[in-house]
C-alpha cells in the first residue's frame, strides 16, 4: 500500500499520485527512497533559507531536547527569550516584543486582533494578489483566488490594489506612476470606508506567493504615511520574505519604513520546526501592560521551536546570509534569468529581488492572457504540467504556482547549483513554449 494515499493534503484533489517520497536532504538538495538527488529550487514553500540539514540549526535542536523538550507558554524560558532578543535585534525600529506562534496563518490571526484590540476599530485593509494564510481571517485577508472556496464576505475585510506595473490598475507607464496612483487610490479607499472604521491595513512589503511583486520606490513610505494620518496599524506580512529572503534583514527595511506589527515566520527557523509569530510595536505593547491579552496558545514559544530560531539567525549571521541573498539577485538569478526571456516566447514578465524571484507565462504577450487560467487542473493546466514533469525528468524541484514558476532556492545555493537550476528551467521552459497562441 502507497502510505502517502492515507495522507489528507492541503490545497490538492485528494486521490493516488505519481509524486517521489523524500527520505533525506542536504543543503540544497532533496533526496528521494530511491537515493535520486533533486536540486531543490523552490526552498520547499520558501521556507529553507539556510537549506536541508544545516548543522547549526539541527545541533540546537538536539541541545534543547537533551535539556529540555517542551515548557508551558506562561513560564519564563531561557530559549524563549533568547530567540526574542535575536528577532527583535534584526527587526525595524519600536518593534520591541515578540509573541510567539506556531506558524503563519495564527500569526496573521493575532496580529489583526491585536490591532482591533488597540483601536477599537473593525475593518481590516488588504491587497488584492496578496496571500495571508488559511485560517478564517487570513484567508479573508487574502486579496487572491485561493479566498474564494472560503469567503464568506464577512471578516470586515475591504480589498485594495496595490501598484503592479505589469497588469496595472492604473493604466499606469512608470514605477513612479504606479506608485503615486496607486497612493491615491489607497487614500480615496481610506476615506470612502471611513478611517475610524479602520484597524489595520495589511501589506506584504514585498508580495509572495501571489505574484512576487516588488513595490515601486517610495510606495512603502507613503502607505506609512496615510497609516500614521489616520490611526491605523500597519501590518507588515513578512512570513514569506522576512530574514533575509529579499536581500534585507526584513523586505521593509528596503522601503526604510517600520511598521507597527510584523508578522514572520519561515526564514526564522528555515521551517526545521513549526514556528512563527508577530513583532509588536511598542505603543501597541503598552496598550497589554494594562489590560491582559485575550488569547494565546498552548505552544506558544516552544522550547524546540525557539531553539532552531536561535541557531538560524546565529548562522545567518556568521554566514552572511543577508548580503548572500541580496547578492544572489543581483549577480545570479536577476540576470540568468533576463536571459531565458529572448529563448522563451511564453516568457511574459521576469521580475523579482533577492533570493526570490517569478517567471510569469502567458499565451500571449501582447494581451497578456495567462498560460493557463485561475485554478486550472487536467488539460487546461496541461503546459504547467509539462514544465514541471520537465523539471522533475532533470532533477530540479521547481514551485510551479498557477501560470507563474517562482524561483527562491536556498539562500546558500552555490554558483554551480543555480548555473545548473537556470540550464534546466531553459529547456523545461521549451516544453511551455508550445502552448503559446
Ligand atoms: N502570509 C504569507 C505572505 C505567506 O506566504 C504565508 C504562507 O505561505 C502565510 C501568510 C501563511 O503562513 P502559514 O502557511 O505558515 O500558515
């Protein structure tokens, strides 16, 4: 019996696949039961920032369950702190206090009723093409195709467009154009809701999984601004991008703006075990130092969890992770993959920063009509599947997402390795290039 058919797995139709079974890995590379080594471009779900099997996160891991494997939330933990003295040490300016959680979508969950609890406002702010998680309110929050199964139109959640050059709501030919209208759209949505209606806006600095959208320069800043105008919390969603993944400490930090709660999980512990959680603001905290918080967790904080956190970001540090990412953007996969546009007429847009980037398929690039349509699967998904059985045939593990294929290997891949992933996405991408119109 194939033991993965007794496996319930998200986002998919359930039923038997033809999929490998990973037993093994190491740095950049997956490995599967039948010792096949695949080069790993996709960090999993963006997540293995410091690859497979680092020593120093799997060492500290071992250390605390030698010492001490699991505590309750509420008792003070050495490991505990010292992980939130490590994150606040990185994180943006105010951003003085952690409260820990168990992944992404809980984080997302806390800091917006952080954020109701603060202003005793309801409404929460969100871009469309956004990802934010897959609990009730953070799947509300998420401004792409993956709410709609789930939306039941009543988180209080209002949806604006953010600047995106390439499919512009604007009608927009400059970055400086997107930027200052898409400004002034936010600022009329602001208004027209009604800023005392309003909690929190919420807002990958950098977007992920929907799209892997860079904000033009100065769009960050003016979204700081109208937040500051009118009282309400800026949320930054920095579980995919935070740590390093754009080539900063934090994808903010690029925009040198700081917001009031950052959410984070992935990049803090490489994902080696469940952790995430959310950087509260210091006003914010004082708004708790009265009056208790009404929620938490049972493993908030857990001891195995803080313990690989502090043994990532103390390799990201002596590693020179950070300035590695950055220079894996504008040295490696910022140009060779610039290159594959002149091979590849499916190619519609290459964009990206850092160690993550996106290759945007379309049918056509004069109207821009995706490769294949919003949750397509069988026939219509045909050319991604072709890519992506390409990609497996040369051992690369790519992350295939809708009509876009999203590049964020490890951020410790070496030279050779990305040479070699950006060599087999070029032929693979031939595959695709027979669907063009
Ligand atoms: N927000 C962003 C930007 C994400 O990329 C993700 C996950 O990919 C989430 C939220 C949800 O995090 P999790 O899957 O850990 O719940």
């Amino acid at each position: 019996m194939d033991l993965d058919e007794l496996v319930f797995h998200p986002w998919v139709v359930q039923g038997p696949r033809t999929v490998p079974t990973f037993v093994g890995g190491s740095g950049s590379h997956v490995i599967d039961a039948d010792g096949r080594r695949y080069l790993d471009f996709s960090s999993q779900l963006v997540f293995t920032s410091l690859g497979h099997q680092h020593p120093r996160i799997v060492a500290a891991i071992k250390e605390q369950a030698d010492r001490l494997c699991t505590l309750a939330p509420g008792h003070a933990s050495d490991v505990r702190g010292e992980a939130a003295r490590l994150i606040v040490d990185v994180a943006p300016e105010g951003l003085g206090h952690v409260l820990f959680t168990t992944g992404g979508s809980e984080a997302i969950e806390h800091a917006v009723r952080i954020a109701r609890l603060h202003t005793g406002r309801p409404k929460v702010l969100a871009a469309y093409r956004s990802y934010h998680g897959s609990t009730t309110t953070s799947i509300h929050l998420t401004g792409d195709p993956r709410r709609w199964a789930s939306d039941t139109g009543a988180a209080g959640v209002v949806h604006f467009f953010g600047p995106f050059l390439y499919r512009s709501a604007f009608d927009s030919s400059s970055p400086e154009e997107e930027c200052e209208r898409a400004l002034a759209h936010l600022e009329q949505v602001i208004l027209l809701e009604g800023p005392s209606t309003i909690a929190a806006l919420i807002l990958e600095p950098v977007t992920g999984s929907s799209g892997v959208i860079v904000p033009p320069a100065g769009y960050l800043r003016g979204v700081r601004d109208l937040c500051t105008r009118h009282g309400i919390v800026f949320i930054a969603d920095e579980i995919l991008v935070g740590f390093g993944r754009t080539g900063a400490w934090f994808a903010v930090d690029h925009g040198e703006v700081a917001p009031d709660l950052l959410v984070f999980a992935k990049g803090v512990n490489s994902g080696y075990v469940p952790l995430g959680g959310v950087l509260v603001g210091d006003p914010i905290f004082e708004t708790f130092t009265h009056r208790a918080y009404p929620a938490g967790l049972t493993y908030s904080g857990h001891p195995l969890a803080c313990a690989s956190a502090v043994g990532a970001i103390g390799a990201m540090h002596d590693e020179g992770i950070v300035a590695a990412a950055a220079r894996l953007g504008t040295d490696i996969l910022g140009p060779g993959l610039t290159k594959l546009v002149d091979n590849h007429p499916c190619i519609g847009d290459v964009r990206g920063i850092g160690g993550l980037w996106t290759v945007e398929l379309v049918r056509d690039r004069q109207t821009k009509e995706p490769l294949v349509p919003v949750g397509a699967t069988g026939e219509a998904n045909a050319p991604m599947a072709a890519f992506t059985k390409a990609c497996l045939s040369r051992d690369l593990l790519p992350l295939v997402l809708g009509h876009r294929i999203h590049v964020a290997p490890p951020l410790t891949v070496d030279d050779s390795d990305a040479a070699t992933g950006l060599a087999i996405l070029d032929e693979a991408l031939t595959e695709a290039d027979e669907f063009v119109a």
